[in-house]
C-alpha cells in the first residue's frame, strides 16, 4: 500500500547486577521507563494526494530486560539480551507489549 514504518525506543535504566564480578558469569538485570515514537512514511506517488509524507507518534513506555555477560577474558564479554518494552497505547499493532532480544560485545574497564 506504499505504507513504510520505522519504531524508535528510547529509555533510561537502572542497571543491577545480582552476583559479585567474581564470577565468569554475571546476571544483569535493567529496568527504565522512556518513550516510543512510531513514524509512518508514504512513498513518493502517495505524498502529493495525502499532503505529507511522514505522520508520527509518540508514547510513553516501560522497559525492564534480563541478560547474562559471559566473560570471554578478564575485561571483555559478549552479553545476550531479553528486553519487553510496554508501550501505552500502541494500537497499531494490536499489542501493547513489544518483545526484543539482543547481542552485545562489551569491554569492563577496571576491576
């Protein structure tokens, strides 16, 4: 339908680590509250009969995600993530729960 979309999330956390750096393995835990904005865009043909080509919203939402660092050496790490964002009011995809998963290679400085 010459429809496109592009979600964006943004949130500020609290960062908690349950178990001592000992460890090789390190459970981390975040929770945060932020903001979503959802962007619609038109193509080209659609932008002249609709007057614009870009509509958007904006909602407040609620983070909290679970991960584990898996220290490969002393300092770097690779760390999987689950994340659930709950996005009020997001209607336009008939859920307000919006799951997410991840990857990330990191580098703790210091002990």
């Amino acid at each position: 339908a010459g429809l496109y979309y592009r979600p964006r999330f943004y949130d500020f956390n609290v960062i908690v680590q349950p178990a001592p750096r000992a460890t090789r393995f390190v459970p981390e835990l975040q929770a945060g509250l932020g903001g979503a904005k959802l962007s619609f865009y038109y193509s080209q043909p659609f932008c002249s009969i609709f007057g614009a080509c870009q509509i958007s919203s904006s909602h407040f939402q609620l983070h909290a995600a679970g991960s584990l660092r898996v220290y490969v050496t002393q300092h770097v790490f690779i760390r999987p993530q689950i994340d659930v964002h709950w996005v009020n009011h997001f209607s336009q995809f008939g859920s307000n729960v919006v799951p997410q998963y991840g990857v990330a290679i990191g580098y703790t400085f210091g002990r």
